[in-house]
C-alpha cells in the first residue's frame, strides 16, 4: 500500500492554558474529499493553521506522502503542494482578477489569462479573467481563490468553510468541481459544519471536539444525528414545537419602499413591501450582497430618510422612516446586525462597557450618569442566562470567539424586552449548540407576543423558525409564503429570481 | 505580524500593568536615545542631563517655573484628549489659544483703569467663549460640508495669529508703548491671583487641576463621555446604537476650543500681564503630544504635562549652561512620543516566541 498523501500523529497545539489540539491523527489518502468536522472552537481551524505552516505544533510529527515534514510558512506548504483556501477570502476589489492572481503566481499577463481561462473550463471555474473583483458575486470571487490556488498545481487543497457563503445553487457547482478536482489526483481537505453537505460530498470524516479527535467515519454509512453526536458529545436537542398563535397588532410595515443607496456598490431596493406581526416571525431569505445589508440599515435607523417619507417605514404604530437609531429604540425596537464586531459590539471595550452600548436605557444611567453597580448585574444575567462563554465581564468584546459574542449581543437585545426584535444572520459562523439556543430564544421571544423579523442565509434555519418566509433577490422583496405551506426548492426560485412574473 | 523569531498576540484585555510600565520605559529609552546623540555632538551628557532633567526639579524657583510652564498644557491637554478619544482631530488649540488670549484681554484694553474682584474670573469666562467661539467653525464645516477638522483647525490657527498681529499693531497698540506691537499693561485686578507667593504660579494651576478631575469624573462616569469613546473606537457601533456623530464631533470642538481659550485667558492675565505676539509660543501643538503622552488619559496627561515643562524649563537650561541647541528639545519631545507609541503596543498585544519561528 502506497504512503498516504498526508499523515499526522500526536499534533498538539496549545495557547496559553488552552489546549487548541490534542495528539491530533489524521490520515488523508490520495483523490480522497476528506471532512473536518467540528463546532466552532473545537480546534478546526487550529489544525489547518498547523498543517498549513501559519502556526508550528508544540509536539507531533506531520508525514507527506511518506518523509517527515515540518512547514513553517505558507510558502513552504506551498511548496510541498499544499493550498488554502480561506473563509474570509483575500482579494483587492479594486484590481481585475488576473492582476489579484499576479500578485501571488509569477509569469506575464497573458499567460496567466490563458491559463485562467483552461483552469476554468477544465474544472467548472468559469470566471473573467479582466473583471474587476468588486463586480465578481460571492460564488465568483471564491472561484478566483480556488484558481488561485490551482495555479500552484497543489496535491492537497484546504477548503475552510467554503459553502457558509453560498447559496444552494452555487454549492451544487462547488461540488462538481472538488469531484472533478479529486478525479485529477487533488485531495482536498474539507472544513465544516453542515452535516448534510458532508454526507453528500466527502468520502471521510475526521470529528473534533474540544481539539481532540472523536472518530473518523464514512459520513455517507451515519446518518445526520450520529455525526451531530460525535460532534457536539450529546444527542442535539430536538427543534422547538411551533406553538398555535393568533398574531396581534403590526409591529413593522414597508409599503413599496425605494432606496437608493450612498454605496456606489450598495445594491439599491425596490419596492420593498413587508408587514410583520406582534407574535410571529417573518423571515427574509435570500444570499447575501442582494440587498440584506441595506434592508437592515433602513429598518435599524442607521440609515434614515428625508422628512417627507417619514410614512415609508411604519413601526409599532409610528411613521419613523426619518427617526435615527436611537428613537426608534425608544419605541420598543432592538437589533442584532450581522457584524458583531465593530458594529454590535466594541471590541476594546470590556463586555460590561458594551451592556451600556443599547443596554444604557434599561435604567443603566441615573441622571447621565453610568450606574456601575446596574451595569455589572446586567452584564452578569446576560452573561449567565445567555451561555456566554468568557473569563469575566472585565473581558474585553475582542476576545471572545465569534459565537460567544453573538450570544452576548444576542442576550443583550432580549433582556431589553422589545416589541419589535430584528436579528441578522442570527448563527452565522456560531456552532450548533450556540445556534439551537439562540434560535429557540427568538421563537420564547415570539410566543411571549414580540414581533421578530430574522435576515438568514441558511433556509433550513428560517424554515425551523420563521412562520412566513420572503426572498430578497436583487433588491426585490418576494411575496410573503407560509412557511407550512411551502418546500425549501420554493424559496430557491425565488432566491435565483427563476420566478419573474410569476410570483403572486 | 511577526517580529523575527516573535509574534505579536492581541491580549484578552489591555494590560493594566503595562500601561504604567510602558511610558516609564518610553521615557528611559528616549532618555539613552538623545544621551547618545549628545555624545555624538560632542556635549557632555551627564551635565546636559543635569540641566535638562535634575536642575529644574531641584529647587523650588525653577520647579515653580515648571509648573507655571505646565498650566496651560495641562489644561488644553485634557481638552483635546476628549477629543481624540471621540477621533476628533483639533490639531487648532494653538488659534483657540490666541482667541482666549484676545477675548480675555478686551476687558483691560478697553478699560484701563477697571478694578474689582471680577474682574479676572470674567476674563477667563471671556477666553473660554473665545475659544469656543474659533471651534465653532470647524465644527460647522465639519457636520454640514464634512470638510476635516484637521485642516480647518490648523488653518484657523494662522488666521487667529494674523488677527492678533493686526490687534497689536492696531486698535489695540498701546499708545504709550513706543511703537512696540504691545496692549497696554493689565491692571492688577486684571491678573490672576498668585498661588505661592514669591513665585510667578497663580489660580490657573488649580483652575487645570480641577479641570482634570472633571474630565476624569467625564470620561469614568458620564454616559456623554462613554458615546464619545464608542465614537472614535468604532463609529459603526456608535451609528448602530444612534448616537449621533454631529454632537459628538460638535462637543469635542467645543470642549477643546474651551479648554484652549481658557488657557490663553490665563496666559495673558497671568505671566504675561499683557497681550503681545510671544504668547503664540506653541502651548497649543506642545499639548497634543501631551495628551498622546498621557495615553489621552486625564491622570496620565497630570504626568506627561508635568514631564514636558520639565524638558521646556530643562531644555532652556541646558541651552545656556550646556550649549546645547533649541531643537535638541524638539528631538527630545519628538523621540519621547515616538518611544511611547511603540511601547503603548505592548499593553493590547503580548510577544510570542514562535518554537518553530527561530530561521534564518
């Protein structure tokens, strides 16, 4: 039997007192799609750092294709064949595709379009090589990645996450090209945490839990609930009962609101029509850059309108369409942005100073003062009752792992009671425990008579939560479906616009 | 980032320790810097040291010359620091300065021969309604046509400077001043009253003391001062919890042009005693570095104001007993902000040694 591509015993990597790995093993054999699989902070993205040279192991020994290695840089891994890529993904908009690749892969422009252009036919990555990366979707610039990293011919490519930001249509694509790539002899290395796509595509699974390895499987002979279970180390709570509701008064109205936005690459709203209800949760569906982010900063206040189309945006019985942020809380409204850093919360600034960022008007101040002793108990409820994992409330907002700040921000808006709470991307990048606990929040929230209104990505969250679905696609508002009566393919009509016309 | 065989970690909270630790160490650093660079002039560096960092604290008349020197940095050091923290940047203390000056001295130009107890606190009054008065412009310009704050500042700084030369060698010469670009001598009820006697330092000094635990009491307690920080930290989050940027950015030139104006007032009605060009001697940059000194903290920016007389009273010194040139202070002030801002990384960031990290 051949050596395999890569082999890994007894990796350990620990920061501090945390104990990122354990005595990692991994084997990952030639032509093989190869999950990782794990929460968040279970030590995936720890390990793919080691294999990749960011960080060095503090004991283990790394094998590729049969010799002993020990990278120490990217550039070295890349050398030996290995590419990455990464979540976040690394690429000038303000450059055309081909100048991006340049920066990185040696040789003169026109053979370096040639090449992007047979790569791209070869593997499904079809893109234009003189586009500039602002214009590119989402799907377009993670093709420019993947290309990127071909250009280097490697023998094993890491994929961290690459379907979080896809929507459904997009990841059918992704897949047909990781088969085409492992038929040519590149394994790849696949990091996530969606069960399903993992039983649809991989051939292996390595599951990691709190940085040590639980098991590795053929995620295609378990179904679902065993995977969750090696992963999260108990069986997953079962999704909320819907509970029978009559919904109450209208919390939120749009009537065919048009925006423009300062953006020159903001996507612009039409006709935006919606009407949520105290009691129930509407949720917008939809893949993100069509409009989500601009939709938020419209119903949030961050973004306001002219005097004259106060009427445009009606929320709990008042036309606040020229309110700022600040008032419209007055009124009952809360939010949740979908960055949490920077926006939903200072990272330098401790979690007790970032309870007072919206926290401030459940009598943190007497007389413009800061009541420390208030802000201290708020911050501890919200810590306890909301599972926020931290050292303490003196911690400051950037230390914290995405998920745990989510679920401080996320308690933080709740604890203010609102009438009316919006939540953006509620999970994303949060692990599946995290997730099932915040949305089993949002939905008390509703049965307690709130009007919620969630933006997602993933459609299986919004059709567990949400009691009526609408699409953003390009600026445009689909109409309203309950989600009883409808199937995960409906919303993905409307999500690719197949549905022009039709709609009703 | 990597540092050879380090790498710079970010810290789950600022070091407190270090945040201490990290000027003192500025401060030695800068220190052995410009020894060095006076050996390599050919000074002897243990009597410019003498002279610049031992003599003026060693006796009472030249440390009471420090704190007089300190006064006005103290006060407009506190100001901006309100400012800077929001990432208003009013770089234009040293024209609020000038406004102070002219807005307190009115009263003594035009009458001679006032007395009375209220007299000089109406003075300070006036300065700081000067030196408001010059925010008020940038602050305009700022909110309504987004035009920086930097550069207005700093352009309405040579226009106050133009405006008081036009004063003194006009309306406001003194007509029995001999042609020098001069106002008149204030009366004493146009002074301020002195703290020590036998010593130039005056109310002034208290005046910035208080100031200072007002802008402590501001920036630990009031939920105003909190929205400011929010503001400059991350203006995202600001906007996402409404707080608006207009009031931000207007009580941040308000407060600075105060403080500045307040400072000139007590410029001229103290040490001067009169209104004349020399009192635009640079109080209104020197406290800038002051405040970045003091971390734009309030009971840091007491130390880093202390310490900057010290090098202005100092630095005179050593030009006379060790001939050392003007801009040896500058170098020192500029090689102490620079010292301080590479050690200030220290306290949000921790070096790691990388097992792996040590190659060629």
């Amino acid at each position: 039997m051949p050596a395999p591509l890569l082999a890994i015993r007894g990796l350990s990597k620990s920061y501090g007192r945390v104990h990122a790995n354990r005595s990692i093993d991994l084997t990952v054999e030639e032509g093989s799609i190869h999950a990782i699989l794990g929460e968040n902070g279970a030590g995936k993205s720890t390990l793919m750092k080691l294999i990749y040279g960011v960080e060095t192991p503090d004991a283990g020994q790394v094998t590729w294709r049969g010799d002993p290695v020990r990278p120490t840089s990217p550039a070295e891994a890349r050398k030996l064949g290995i590419g990455m890529v990464f979540q976040h993904f690394s690429l000038f908009e303000t450059l055309t595709v081909v100048e991006n690749i340049a920066l990185i892969v040696p040789g003169r422009s026109a053979a370096l379009v040639a090449r992007i252009r047979d790569l791209g036919r070869e593997y499904g990555l079809e893109v234009d090589p003189r586009a500039h990366v602002h214009s590119l979707s989402v799907g377009e610039r993670q093709r420019v990645e993947i290309i990127r990293c071909l250009m280097t011919d490697p023998r094993l490519l890491i994929l961290d996450e690459p379907t979080s930001v896809l929507p459904p249509q997009s990841v059918t694509r992704l897949f047909q090209t990781l088969r085409r790539l492992r038929d040519r002899g590149v394994s790849i290395l696949f990091i996530s945490h969606k069960l399903e796509e993992i039983r649809a595509i991989c051939d292996r699974a390595t599951i990691l839990r709190d940085g040590a390895v639980t098991g590795t499987v053929d995620p295609r002979d378990h179904d679902a609930t065993e995977l969750a279970t090696m992963m999260i180390g108990r069986d997953m709570p079962p999704p909320p009962p819907a509970k029978a509701h009559k919904p109450g008064k209208v919390a939120l109205e749009l009537a065919g609101l048009d925006h423009v936005p300062d953006d020159p690459f903001g996507q612009p709203l039409s006709r935006i029509a919606l009407r949520l209800h105290e009691g129930e949760i509407l949720g917008i569906a939809g893949v993100s850059g069509n409009g989500q982010a601009e939709l938020a900063r419209l119903v949030s206040g961050e973004v306001t309108l002219p005097d004259h189309r106060a009427a445009e945006v009606l929320m709990l019985g008042q036309a606040v369409g020229d309110l700022g942020a600040a008032a419209r809380r007055d009124l009952g409204f809360a939010f949740v942005p979908e960055e949490r850093l920077g926006r939903g919360a200072v990272p330098e600034m401790s979690l007790a100073d970032n309870t007072l960022l919206t926290g401030h008007r459940a009598g943190l101040l007497r007389r413009g003062l800061i009541d420390r002793a208030r802000e201290a108990d708020y911050t501890a409820r919200c810590i306890r009752d909301f599972d926020v994992r931290t050292p303490g409330p003196r911690t400051e907002a950037g230390a914290l792992s995405g998920g745990n700040l989510q679920k401080f921000i996320v308690g933080r808006e709740i604890m203010l009671q609102p009438r009316l709470l919006f939540v953006s991307q509620p999970t994303w990048g949060v692990d599946i425990g995290a997730a099932t606990a915040i949305r089993r929040r949002l939905v008390a929230m509703r049965d307690a008579g709130a009007a919620v209104l969630v933006i997602s990505e993933e459609i299986e969250e919004l059709f567990e939560i949400c009691d009526r679905i609408q699409v953003l696609n390009a600026g445009r508002l689909s109409p309203s479906m309950t989600v009883r009566d409808i199937r995960v393919e409906d919303v993905g009509r409307h999500m690719i616009g197949a549905t022009e016309g039709g709609a009703s | 980032m990597r540092l050879g065989g380090f790498r710079l970690a970010r810290r789950d909270r600022a070091s407190r320790k270090l945040a201490v630790v990290a000027p003192i160490a500025a401060l030695l650093l800068s220190i052995a810097l410009n020894l060095a660079l006076y050996v390599a002039m050919g000074r002897n560096p243990v009597a410019v040291f003498h002279a610049m960092l031992i003599e003026p604290v060693t006796s009472w008349s030249s440390f009471s010359e420090v704190l007089l020197k300190m006064t006005p940095l103290l006060l407009i050091a506190q100001g901006l620091a309100i400012g800077f923290r929001a990432k208003v940047i009013n770089i234009g203390a040293e024209g609020q300065f000038i406004l102070g000056a002219i807005f307190a001295s009115a009263i003594p130009v035009w009458f001679p021969q006032v007395t009375g107890a209220w007299v000089w606190p109406s003075m300070i009054a006036l300065g700081g309604i000067g030196g408001m008065l010059w925010a008020i412009v940038p602050a305009i310009w700022r909110v309504r046509l987004n035009a920086s704050e930097i550069l207005v500042t700093l352009m309405m700084s040579l226009i106050a400077a133009q405006l008081l030369n036009f004063l003194l060698v006009g309306p406001w010469k003194d007509p029995m001043g001999f042609n020098f670009p001069q106002s008149v001598i204030f009366p004493l009820d146009a002074t301020l009253p002195l703290l020590f006697p036998g010593t130039r330092v005056n109310v002034a000094l208290a005046i910035a003391l208080i100031w200072s635990v007002v802008c402590w009491f501001h920036i630990q307690r009031s939920f105003q001062g909190y929205q400011l920080i929010v503001g400059g930290l991350a203006p995202q989050a600001a906007g996402y919890a409404g707080y608006s940027q207009s009031r931000a950015i207007w009580m941040s030139l308000l407060i600075g042009g105060l403080a500045a104006g307040l400072a000139g007032a007590a410029e001229v009605a103290g040490p001067v005693g009169q209104l004349q060009r020399s009192i635009a001697s640079g109080y209104g940059y020197s406290a800038i570095i002051v405040a970045y000194l003091g971390g734009l903290h309030p009971v840091g920016i007491v130390f880093s104001s202390l310490l900057i007389a010290i090098l202005y009273i100092g630095g005179d010194n050593a030009m006379v007993s060790a001939g050392l040139p003007i801009a040896a202070v500058r170098v020192f002030q500029g090689s102490l902000l620079v010292c301080y801002l590479a050690a200030i990384t220290l306290v949000r960031f921790r070096l790691i040694r990388e097992p792996g990290g040590l190659r060629a």
